[in-house]
C-alpha cells in the first residue's frame, strides 16, 4: 500500500471520527436546551401553583372576613358574639366540639363563656348548661377556666389529659377558642385560623368596651332612677303636704277641707276638697275670704264657725250652695306667718278635746312642712344661679360658645311665647333651654373638647348627657319638667333620636322647642373646623328637618316670629336687632367694643368691633347676613312689584 492510499484511509478515518464527534455534539446540544426548558416550565409551574396557592388563601381570607363581618355585631352583646363565633368556626373546620374562652381581667385567667357541639345543629349551649348536655357520646368536659400564661402565639394542638385539642389564639390575647377532640391534619388551616384570630381580637376590644360602656349607662340609668325616686319624695313637698291635710280631714272626720298657705301677709290655697269643682276654683281666687278666715281666726290656736254666729254669713254664697253649715278653723304657725287648715261639714259634727289635739299636731306637722318648702326653695334658687355660673363659665371656654346658653334661653322663650304656652310653663322650658347641656360637666376635659368625629364609644358616652343632666337637675333644683325636658331634648319627630327613642307628641313640648333652638343655634356659630352658615341656609336646614326631625309647629312659630321682626319698618337699613343682644355677649366682652350701646351704625359698619372674642367675623355673622337676605328679599319684592305694574 502506497504512502498516498495509507494517508486516504486516515484521512478517511478522522473524517469519520470527526462527523460522529460533531454528531454527539448536537446531540448534547439537543439534551442541553430540552434540559433547560425542562427547568424553566417546571420553575414556571411552581410560581403559578405558589401564586394559585396565595390567591386561594387570599380568598379564603376574604372569605373569612366576609363571614366575620356579617355575623359580628356590636351591639348584640357579648353572649350572642360568643355563640356566633363558635358558628363562624364550625363553618371552617370539624370538631365534636367548641369552647370559646374570653380573658377575665381581674383574675387574669380565660373563662369559658360559650359552648357548640357538632351534634347541635341550630342551637347555641351556655356554659351554664354544660352539666345538662343530653349528649351520650360526649368524651370531653371543657374545664371552666385557663390559664391565660400559656397561651400559644399561633395555632397549635396540645392535650389535655388525652384528648387533643386545637387551639385557636386571639389577638391581643383577649382569649382563645378551643376544639375537641381533632385530628393532626385539622392543622391544614392553620394559616387560615391564625388569621381569624387576627380578625377577632380588635373585634372582640370593641366588644367588650361596648359591654362595659352598656353596662355603666344600665348602672347609671337604676342609679338616676334610684335618685328621681328618693329626690321626689323628699323634694315634693307639695304632695307631702296635700297627703296630710287629706289626713287632718279624715282625722277631724269633716265633708272637706282646705289649706291657705301664707307668704308675707299673701295667702295661696294649696289643697281643697269637698266644695265641688267650680266651688274650689272660686275659694282658690277668692282673696276676701282668705282675710275674712284669718280675721275671724285672729290670735287663736282653732275656732269654730256655725249659723248661730254672725261672721258665717259673711262667707260666700258658694258655702251655702255646697251645704255647708259648720267650719273649724286651726292655725298653722310657720316662719313667713301664720297658715289656717280650714274644714267644713254639712252638720255640726261632735268634736272631742283629743281630736282637736290631734288637729293642733297635725297642724304644727303641716307647718313644719312648709317651713322646710321655703328653705328648699331658697336653697333651690341658690342651686339654679350656681348652675347658671358653671354652664356660661363653660360657655366661655371657646369663642364659638360664647354666649349659648343666653341664646337658649331667649330662643325657646321667643317660641314658647309664640305658641302662646302658659306663663309657668315657659319659665321651666326656658330654664331647660339654658341648662339643656349642663350634663356636659361630668365629661372629661379630653372628651369634652375633642377636635373631630367621635369615636363609636365616644359618641355613646356624649348621648349620655341628656340624661346626665337631667339627674343633676332632679338632685338639686327637684323641678320635675325641667328634667324631664332636658331628658328628651334629643328625640326625634320619627322616634330615631334618644334616651327614650320618643316620636311625635309623646315628646314633651319643651323638650321639642330646645331641640329646635339648638339645631338652629348649631347653623349659625362656628366652629374652629367651620364657619358658620348663612341666615337664609341656616333657615331652609331647620325647614328641611321640620317633620322628621324637628316639629312642624315650632320651626313654623320661630320662622313666624323672625318674619314679624323683619316686616318692621324700623328695621328697614337696619340689623334686626343689637349685636350685643341678639349674640348675647357678655359685658366682658361687649364694655370693650365700639359697637356696644351704638345705636346710629349697624356694628359692621363700625371698625375695631371685638366679634373674633366670640368667635364670630361680620362677613358670616348671624347678625349680618339676616341683614343681607331681608335687603335681598325687598329688593325682590320691589323688582316683582315693577313688573307686575307695568
């Protein structure tokens, strides 16, 4: 073989070897990019089943917090949220059965408040019940109270003799919820569970505040009723004194009887019985006859007066008319001058020496009650004015107040007096009006003046004051419609407002004129988060809520009363009345303004006017813009009067 044919078949040879080395090349190169993709779709694969995974648990989640929101409720009270809980956990999870325990802060240790078997299907099981379970299968008796120290930071099974349990902790470690007995694989949802207790531990804080704030309004609602009870009884001395000159009138076994109360020399029947209705009315106003008895009384203890006696037909013919033909006359010594019981008979009644007596005695009782009416009554006006002090000193702690309870006052007389309300009744609804928020005074200072909305429990504590001062009110001044008025200065016209959640005419009057005032009031001063409105919105706000929220009738009788100011041609150019008056400043304010007792200028046309002592600017004073909306509505009526003329 040449040298050229043994180069040929290397060449041959290496060819070969080269074409198969470039061959498994390929080959490898094949393997590497399936291998590579291989890995990229598998780590693509994981990611999503991570991402599906994290998406499930995040709906699972939302699921939960669905749940939770639509069955938890605040107010429903801590044994019906225990119930419902127990519910929510036995939608997500099988047990034979679940014990929620909730932390006791004085013992420091969770106590069971509420119980749920699987075999239960629609009934909730107290504790107190637990030793009545008519369940034979039951394998565990959830102990009654835990220790709160060991409590796990997640999810976790233990055990407890030999039953295992699973143990769902609760945010904040406001307590635990128990299930029993469990597998190991009910830990599948832990994650899940975790969360729900996440979820209920800020709702169970609300929870309990409201329980505890629920719980301190039902003790101060038996307190205050407690105190109107005890302070009606001592404070009424009115009725104190009728029940016994109707006992004095069994005990002289007379037809009737009457008692003229005297004040300085002035004599006011306060009991009367036995003449007939139209009668009484008139021995109630018939001040001739209230001197012709003490005359007839004169220096003695008792008299008696009968047919055979000259000054018996000096009494009026209503006597006669009556029947009555014998009167005893008995003299009640008290400080402000001596009072006479009086009682009369249709015959001349067989009176013993110990029964007169006994009449002298009932009549020193009967002025020892008056005596002690007059001191309470003194003591009351003291009360009142020291009551008047403290709600204008908290009127005068922000400008925006300064001045409000005048306001109050004037307003709920200007309707009163328009709805043509009786004079006794509109010195009580104005003195309501003024001391409508003196319940105020038992908040703190931080709750009194916060800035901003109130917090849920916030706001309940701040309903708390018309009740609040109502009992201030019965304790001190024992004016029994002041009270009341005060009391239910918040219901509404449709029964949505509170304490008593009244509607329509069950809401006394008084309580209707306050609300009014101080919805309008609330229109036209400021606040350091608002000015205040206009004349004419603060108007068509109140007119709105006429109906629903306000009375018809009294937000008709203060619109009346404004129009008959406004129709005055002497206010024409004019403001509707003095600043001073109409923002009732004090003259502490008012001594040290310009505008004060100024009576040619309008006080916004005056400079250097102290209105920002009191929180007010002329540009959006009530003062002002009543001006500029009555100047607005002439000149419409004018305009309309041209037209109509051409």
């Amino acid at each position: 073989m040449s040298i050229n044919e043994v180069g040929s078949k290397i060449l041959a040879i290496l060819n070969n070897e080269l074409l198969y080395i470039k061959n498994q090349l390929v080959l490898l190169d094949f393997s590497a990019y399936l291998t590579f993709y291989f890995i990229l779709a598998l780590g693509l694969l994981i990611i999503a089943l991570r991402q599906w995974k994290k998406a499930k648990n995040i709906q699972y989640r939302n699921t939960i917090m669905q749940v939770v929101l639509d069955r938890f409720e605040p107010t429903a009270g801590i044994e019906k949220t225990s119930n419902d809980i127990l519910n929510i956990v036995r939608s997500f999870i099988k047990a034979d059965g679940y014990y929620f325990y909730l932390l006791d802060e004085k013992s420091g240790q969770y106590i069971l408040r509420a119980v749920l078997h699987s075999e239960v299907l629609d009934e909730n099981i107290t504790p107190s019940y637990t030793g009545l379970l008519p369940f034979k299968k039951e394998g565990y008796l959830p102990a009654l109270m835990v220790s709160a120290n060991g409590q796990p930071d997640y999810t976790m099974i233990i055990k407890e003799g030999k039953v295992p349990l699973l143990i769902i902790p609760i945010k904040g470690k406001m307590g635990q919820i128990r299930l029993g007995p469990v597998r190991a694989r009910s830990l599948r949802k832990r994650a899940s569970l975790d969360y729900l207790g996440e979820m209920l531990g800020p709702l169970l804080e609300i929870l309990i505040k409201m329980d505890k704030l629920r719980g301190q309004a039902e003790v101060h609602a038996a307190a205050s009723q407690a105190v109107q009870k005890v302070t009606s009884t001592t404070t009424d001395v009115e009725s104190t004194l009728r029940m016994s000159m109707n006992l004095s009138i069994k005990m002289a076994r007379s037809n009737g009887g009457g008692f003229l109360s005297n004040n300085s020399g002035s004599f006011t029947v306060m009991n009367c019985s036995g003449l007939g209705k139209d009668s009484e009315e008139m021995f109630k106003q018939d001040t001739k006859c209230h001197t012709l008895f003490d005359k007839i009384l004169d220096s003695n203890e008792f008299c008696s007066l009968s047919k055979n006696e000259k000054e018996f037909y000096e009494l009026p013919a209503y006597f006669a008319t009556c029947g009555m033909d014998y009167l005893i006359l008995v003299s009640v010594g008290t400080k402000t001058g001596r009072s006479i019981a009086i009682y009369w008979y249709r015959e001349e009644p067989k009176i013993e020496m110990y029964s007169l007596t006994g009449l002298q005695m009932m009549a020193k009782r009967i002025g020892d009650l008056l005596d002690y009416k007059h001191r309470y009554e003194e003591m009351s006006e003291s009360y009142t004015d020291m009551l008047k002090m403290l709600i204008q000193s908290v009127d005068n702690l922000e400008p925006y107040t300064v001045g409000y309870s005048e306001l109050m006052a004037r307003y709920t007389e200007i309707i009163a007096r328009e709805m043509k309300v009786e004079s006794k009744d509109i010195q009580d609804i104005v003195l309501a009006g003024q001391l409508s928020n003196i319940g105020i005074l038992g908040f703190t200072n931080e709750l009194l003046f916060k800035e901003g909305k109130y917090s849920e429990q916030e706001y309940e504590m701040m309903k708390l004051h018309a009740e609040v001062g109502a009992s201030i009110i019965e304790t001190t001044i024992a004016n029994s419609n002041v009270a009341l008025y005060i009391r239910h200065h918040h219901e509404r016209m449709d029964g949505n407002g509170y304490p008593g959640g009244l509607s329509g005419d069950n809401i006394p009057l008084g309580s209707r004129i306050i609300a009014t005032v101080q919805t309008f009031l609330a229109k036209i001063n400021g606040r350091k988060y608002r000015d205040p409105l206009s004349y004419e919105q603060a108007l068509q706000l109140l007119t709105s809520a006429s109906g629903n929220q306000l009375d018809a009738n009294v937000v008709k009788a203060l619109v009346s009363w404004f129009k008959k100011k406004q129709s005055n041609p002497a206010r024409k150019g004019r403001a509707l009345g003095a600043c001073w008056e109409m923002r009732c400043s004090p003259n502490s304010i008012c001594q040290r303004c310009p505008a004060y007792k100024n009576t040619n200028s309008n006080c916004w046309e005056i400079e250097g006017t102290m209105c920002k002592a009191h929180g007010n600017r002329c540009q959006t004073c009530f003062v002002y813009t009543e001006y500029l909306y009555r100047t607005a509505a002439i000149a419409d009526n004018q305009k309309s009067n041209v037209v109509n003329n051409l």
